[in-house]
C-alpha cells in the first residue's frame, strides 16, 4: 500500500488551487467571464460586441452599434445579475459601455 494521503477534492477545486499556484486564476476567470457574456447575451448582442474585457471587477463593453450601447446602458443591473448567476458567484460588480 501507498503511504500518499488522498484528498477528496473536487477536480473543480483541484485545477483551482493548480491554477492559483501558477499565477493563471485571473486569466482564466477572465476567460470564463468573456464566455459566459456571450453565452447570456446570445448572438445578436455577440456578433455586435466588438470587445470584451475583465478590468478589475468591471465588465467593459466595446460595441458596434450606439442603439445597442444606450440598451445596454440601461440594462446593466440584468447583466452583472445574470454573469454572476452564470458564474456561481459576484464576480462582476460594475460595466461599462463603450
């Protein structure tokens, strides 16, 4: 028998504290906030979004279309409400459009 002690981790927490101990936990999350933006969104807004970026805890929103920039403008409580629903967490807290 082994003398290694297991841990009963989750893959999810292992890959985590991976992530962590290589510095990368913030690029991913990055990464998954972009994905996850375009999978609430849908691919109207998608294809409209010129840009998607992680600054801190603020989602910016670089847009093709000024109707679509006031719209979401007006809508930016529903967006960081759906992200962090689809996240699991309050990862977002503020966005801006541009």
């Amino acid at each position: 028998m082994s003398s290694r002690k297991y841990n009963d981790l989750p893959i999810k927490a292992i890959i985590q504290q991976m992530l962590d101990n290589a510095g990368m936990s913030k690029k991913y999350n990055e990464l998954e906030i972009i994905k996850c933006y375009h999978e609430v969104m849908g691919s109207m807004i998608s294809k409209r979004t010129r840009e998607v970026k992680l600054r801190d805890r603020t989602l910016v929103l670089k847009m093709d279309s000024g109707v679509l920039k006031e719209e979401l403008n007006h809508n930016k409580r529903q967006i960081i409400q759906m992200i962090n629903d689809k996240m699991g967490a309050p990862i977002i807290e503020e966005v801006e459009v541009w």
